[in-house]
C-alpha cells in the first residue's frame, strides 16, 4: 500500500466562514476607528478645554523644560489621535501647542500631526467603504454629489478649497474623500497645506496666552474673522478657486449662462 502524498485541496472560498473573514478583515480599520472613538470620549468627555489648560499650565511648563523631546511627541502622538478618532477637544490643543512651543514649531506640529490623524481615519474609510460607498453614491444628489462633481473637475484645487475654506465640519472634510476616489498622494498634500493657515492662526492665539492667564481672561478666538487676518485667508480661498472658475468659464460655449446644461444654449437657438 502506498501513502497518499497528494496535496490537500485548498479551502473552498464559498464556504460559510470565508465571506465572515473577509468582512471582518474589510471592516477592522473602521471598527477600530469606532471603539477609539468611544473609548477617547468616554475617558476623555469635555476634559481637553481651555480650563484645563489654564489649570494644568505650570505643571506643562515645568514637565516641558525638563523633557522637550517626550513632551513634544507625546503631544503630536495625543493630536493625531484627536484628529483620527474625531474626539473633542481638537481646538484646546491646537492653543496648548502654541502656548507650549510657541508659533512656528507648535505650528508645524500641529500640521503635521492633524494631517497625520486625518489620513489615518481616510484610510481606515477607504479601505472598509470605500468603494462600495461610492458606488452607491452615484447618480445621487444634494450635498455629496456637488462635492463630487467639484473633485471630478479639479481635484487638487477643490480639496484645498475646502480645507481653507471650513464650510463642513473637519471630520467631515476627512472622511468624504475617501468614498469619492481620491488618491492618497492627493489628500494628504492639500490636507497639509490647506490647514495650515487656519493653524497658524490659532497657534499664534496660543502663543499669547500666558498674557491672558496672567490678566484672567480668555483667548480671542474670533480673531480669524479680524480683517487683517480673514482677509488673506479668503484670498488663499479665491486663489483655490480660481481654476475651477477658469475652466467652468472655458467650459461653456458662447451664448450659455452661467449653470446652463453644455450645448442648451445652442438648442434653444435653433
């Protein structure tokens, strides 16, 4: 009698447990985003506050004299997941980084590590519904159909015209790529560069507050809608805007108005 040395054959790929599996591993990153979630904002609720700022800044000072290095990382490392779990508290740190490490270092921290935990949960989004979400999305209308037509024109341009502009909520502008097909080369340079103004702008808030601490009072965080500083920023937007304009003006044939079907024009005429 000879032994049997034929390979055994492979797992059927329609069995029960295969589909289970593989919804699972789809569904990971997302689940893992959720219970992160649920988790930062029970541990956490309404702690992450200018109050708590105010109250623990000595402490931070002291602890951030005595290790920068750990200090720094370990508040890039809390920003990140901040931003990946959509937690509160996001403005708070935005006004500790600046109050710690001052404009231009807390500003590039905080870019970074915000950009960091916005491609984190775009990914997470992309990889679980992704495409199927987009393809559901088709043919609809409302909001996220004219934010679709928007990336189908200008990608690059649209995407930093909505970081500079915060028309939606950030969490938002995060997650709404990802069931659009936007590359990730993409969306992680206009996530960078498109906040960055903003930032800047709180972190120069931040910046300033151990005068405020010292007279008892609270941040001017309606200091972006101060002329001198909207005022750039709203041409950073128009500057966005401007291709898209272009092209939708170059678009349309002689005789169209503006929002008119291409060619109606035409049709009307004759």
């Amino acid at each position: 009698m000879t032994e049997d040395t034929r390979p055994e054959p492979p797992p059927d790929p329609l069995a029960p447990e295969a589909p289970r599996r593989s919804a699972l591993k789809r569904f990971l990153p997302l689940i893992v985003v959720a219970l992160g979630a649920g988790l930062g904002w029970w541990l956490l609720g309404d702690r992450l506050t200018f109050e708590t700022l105010r109250e623990n800044r000595e402490a931070l000072i002291a602890w951030r004299d005595e290790s920068y290095a750990l200090v720094a990382a370990a508040y890039m490392l809390a920003y990140v997941a901040v931003v990946a779990f959509s937690l509160p508290g996001a403005l708070a740190m935005t006004l500790a980084g600046g109050f710690l490490f001052g404009l231009w270092p807390g500003a590039l921290m905080i870019v970074a590590s915000a950009t960091a935990g916005a491609t984190l949960i775009f990914l997470a989004a992309k990889t679980s519904l992704g495409d199927r979400l987009a393809k559901a999305l088709e043919g609809r209308g409302g909001a996220m159909a004219r934010f679709r037509r928007g990336i189908e024109e200008n990608e690059i341009w649209f995407l930093l015209l909505i970081r500079l502009v915060p028309v939606m909520p950030f969490f938002v502008a995060n997650l709404a790529p990802a069931f659009l097909g936007v590359g990730l080369r993409n969306y992680v340079l206009t996530t960078f560069f498109g906040i960055m103004p903003g930032t800047v702008v709180y972190t120069w808030v931040g910046a300033g507050l151990g005068e405020v601490f010292e007279r008892g009072g609270t941040p001017d965080l309606g200091i972006i809608f101060e002329p001198h500083v909207l005022g750039p920023l709203l041409g950073l937007s128009a500057l966005a805007a401007l291709p898209m304009i272009v092209k939708a003006v170059r678009g349309r044939r002689p005789g169209e108005a503006p929002g008119e079907a291409p060619g109606k024009a035409k049709e009307d005429a004759a």
